[in-house]
C-alpha cells in the first residue's frame, strides 16, 4: 500500500494535490469545527478552494441536525456555503426512502428513533413518518403498553419502514415500538451507525449506541445510509453528477469517512489529524484504512 | 446428538422423566406465565411436583424484581413458592460483587442501569450503589450534562463498577453516564444478556438490548452474571447443594436455559414451547442447543 503523503508545510505538494480534483467532499465534525469551536483557517480554506473553482459538497453523518440547521451552523461560523452543498445522513436516509425504496403509499410510512433532523428531511422529500419527536412518546412505558403493542393496537399499521439516528431522548417505550414494528416485518434502515459521538472534547455514545438496542431485541443490523456506505455516495453522485476520479474525500474519521472515499473509488482521501484518529492509527504496520495524504488541519491547504 | 423427546400426550414418558429427577430448576418468564398471564394448569403442575417431592428452585434472568418481589409474583399467580427457592439475576450478580470481586471500599461503588431489583439485592449483600431508579437521572440530557460528563465533575469517583440489567427507564443520560465511568476503567457486569423479554404472548427489548448501546459506545461485552452463567449455577449450588446428575433445568429459551443446563452437566433440561423458542429450532439439521426433551407448555406434564 501506498504510504499517505504528508502535506503540511509542502506548498508544492499542496498545489499538485489540489489540481488532481475538481470537487472535495467535506467532513465537518473533527474537520471544520469540534462542537462550536472552529479551526484555524477554516472559512479562508473554504474561499481559496472556491476561488480555484472547486466544487464543495458538505457530507456528514450527523442526523440531528438538517441541511436548514446545518446552514444555520454554517452562517454563524462564518464559512460561506449554501444548503444546497449540504448533504447530511438524514437527508441521504430521506431520499433512499423516497426515491429508491419507493414503498408504495399508505404504507410507506416511517417510524422515527431519531431527532428534529430527521423528521425535516423526511418532510421534505414527502415521506409519512411516525415517532420522533412526537411527546406521546417521550414518557415511561406503562403495563397497558405492553399489551397495546404485543396485540397492536398501538401501532399504526401503514408504518413499512423503521429509520434509527442519533437520539438523544431514547427510551425503553420508543424500543419496544420499534422493535414490534421489525417483529411485524418494518424495513430497517439506520442514518449512521457510527458508535461514538465526540463531544466536550470526550466521547459519548453516537446514533449507532442509540440503536444498538434495537439490533440486538431483533437480532439484525440496519441498512446505514451514512458514511461509509454507498448508498450515500450513490446519492449524492445522482445529486451532483461529479466525476469520481477528479473528487476527494477529506475527513478525520478512518473508518467513516476515508473508508468511504476509498470504497467509492474516489481519485484521492485527505484525513486531517483535528478529529478521531490520530496519524499512527493509518501509519501503522497492518492499517486497513489509509488516505492518500494527510495534514495536521484543513487550514494547512492555506500553505 | 440424540433427538429430544416429546412429552406432551405421553404419561409413561412423563412418568419415566420425572422419575430421573429430585430436583427442577425452573425458568419463569415464558415458561410460568407471559407477563401477567398464567399459561394453563402450571398451578397444579408445580403442586404435583411438590407432592413427588420434588425440590424446586426458580431461577430467572429477570433483574427488574428482588426475590422477594418474585415471591409476591408468585402469591398473586396462585403458585406455591417461598422467596428461598428464588433466585434471580440480580441476587446472582449481587452475590458476585459483594463476595467474589470484593474490591476494597470506598472504591466498591456500583453505578446501577437498571431497576429496583438490582438495587434492593445490592443493599441485601451491602454492596454501596447509584444511579438505579434515583430520579436524578430520570430526565433528558442537557448540554451541560455533556459538559459535567466528560470533566467528570458529574461522576462519582467511588464507583468502580458499572451493573446493567434491564432497565425500563433507560435513557441517554445514563447511558452516557454508564459510558463515562468505563471509559474511566470501572469494570463492566450485566445481570444477564437476553436480548428479548417474552411479555404479553410478545418479544420485547431484554437486559442485553437495553444494554447493548453501552457495549457499543465502549466496544466490549460485560461479564454476565445470569443463565448460561456458570457462575449463576455455582451460586445456586453453593446454596442448594444439589446433585447435578439428578436435576432438570426446565426453560424456553435454548441460548440461555438450556444452554446453562448444558454447561452445567445437569442430568437433564426439558425445553416448552411457550416463550422464546420453537421446536424447530432445536430439531433443525446442525442445531447446536438441543434439550433432552421437550413439550407444547409447562402443564402438559400433568399428562
């Protein structure tokens, strides 16, 4: 395997790295910003590959958030991008509901174990959905909802589809709902299914954490619609019609986001050292997972 | 492997099965009853073997209920138990801590996920715990909370130990919580890892599903304390001292009763039909859990 090329400090490098590729798929979490902390050079990293013409699309498996709240994020950053170059987990979920499984209505409808993110993104692409945020669901379970599942009288029956994100008001009641909806045959589809979510510069458990209950009560794993899967590549390929060989993913996450440019068969990966992995986790003897090149942080590209 | 043999409409079978037994270790959910409903006849069946003399323990994976929660259970079912012949994950997990790990106090703290069978069995051995059903950790989390978490000015610095049982309540707070303290090192039970709770003639999120997002955020699997447990069989012994040639472990689940009848060399195990489990998953070509005999429902061995 070829070793990652070490950019930081290397104008010339840069400059040869950058004309490889017409247009760079971003990470954002661990790349652009930890939490509301932005990195050094961010926003002029972003305009200086705008300036040069390339084209930048913001992929992220966060699903609490939509492509309107992440625009918002955006803005108060101060990096310039549009929602139109957003492409979040729960959008890429939204739009394999709507455009690829195309179950037919009533029953497409959604059961939700996710956040605010979700529910807008299925909105938007006019998908049916149940859960979420909905309060009727933010209480303890009670005995009568034991048997008001088991015999399904709780349940709606045009639900064909049970999607699991990030959920930061997970509960037993939401579980179990979920669970008799997969007993009952429920299509079972996931954001992300990333385990861990870096927060407050510590880790928490991520959306794959939050379903990982689910999994186990039905004895099976979700299709993820995030990175690394391709789903989401294939998405957002039919979206921007990019050229793969000329396109880069940049990312901090090795088994997320690289994995995912590699699996894509992208014409390069840039990690950058600001999020989970640390450079000797693809330096070493035996890593599965490694980037074209790496630097310490995006802003480097600034040379 | 032999095939196991079915009982059910065979009184000289059920007579000459019987007969090989002095004692009966009997699984509760899924083979007594379904929630709150009775599965015919088990009344009678448990006062037969009683009048045979039979010794009967009642051993479950269930850790929401102490045994003395059990023994009203029983009362309120009409079966003829004591709260002696119940031993329950929790006691077992709780028996484990206080006299096999032994850590030296003050560092002998349990943070609890799970209900309040766990904790009146922790108090019942003197073992010192928090989290549990205390209410403070009955809420949404809160952005500080993420703040206080990773700082670890949130956490006890007692708790050397994280017990996960099933936990109706469970919710990102105390998995994050849970999360924390084994990323600080604190060591990792479960009272036991069923990934289903037979409820209302239905499956429903178990101890290990409830658990499972846990072991996903830290990437290990906690020691478990109940059926298959061999340490689970070595407490019971401990307590009955039992002849294990002359004792039948009786459940509905192969994974987890059977299984531990297996492991633990008993005489016998006797599978019903009315839980977890179908026949044809132990008649199947290549099943690896197949009991030695097995019937329709519990009350079939009143012939």
């Amino acid at each position: 395997m070829t070793p990652p090329k070490y950019l930081t400090g290397d104008k010339a490098g840069i400059d040869e790295f950058l004309s490889r590729f017409d247009v760079f798929l971003f990470d954002c979490d661990g790349v652009l910003w930890s939490g509301d902390y932005l990195f050094p050079k961010v926003a002029e990293t972003i305009d200086m590959l705008r300036s040069k013409g390339k084209q930048l699309v913001f992929v992220t498996n966060n699903s609490t958030k939509s492509r309107a709240d992440y625009k918002k994020k955006f803005d108060k950053m101060g990096i310039t991008a549009s929602e139109e170059e957003v492409f979040g987990s729960s959008y890429s979920a939204a739009v394999y509901v709507a455009r690829i499984l195309k179950l037919p209505a009533p029953k497409n409808k959604v059961f939700v174990l996710g956040e605010t993110g979700i529910e807008q993104e299925l909105k938007s692409e006019g998908v049916p959905y149940v859960g979420g945020t909905d309060p009727a669901f933010r209480r303890d379970i009670e005995p009568e909802d034991f048997t008001n599942l088991a015999n399904g009288s709780a349940l709606d029956p045009d639900v064909g589809i049970v999607l699991i994100g990030l959920d930061f008001h997970v509960n037993y009641l939401k579980m179990a709902t979920a669970h008799q909806y997969l007993q009952r045959g429920a299509l079972f589809l996931a954001t992300n299914t990333d385990s861990t979510l870096p927060m407050a510069q510590s880790l928490f458990p991520g959306a794959g954490s939050a379903g990982a209950g689910v999994s186990k009560a039905v004895g099976k794993d979700p299709l993820s619609l995030g990175k690394p899967s391709q789903a989401m590549m294939d998405a957002i390929e039919g979206r921007f019609h990019f050229d793969r060989s000329r396109t880069c993913m940049v990312g901090d996450r090795l088994n997320t986001d690289i994995q995912f440019g590699i699996d894509g068969k992208l014409g390069g990966t840039l990690a950058v050292l600001t999020g989970v992995n640390k450079k000797e986790d693809f330096l070493a003897e035996g890593a599965t997972t490694v980037p074209m090149a790496y630097m310490d942080q995006l802003g480097d590209l600034m040379g």
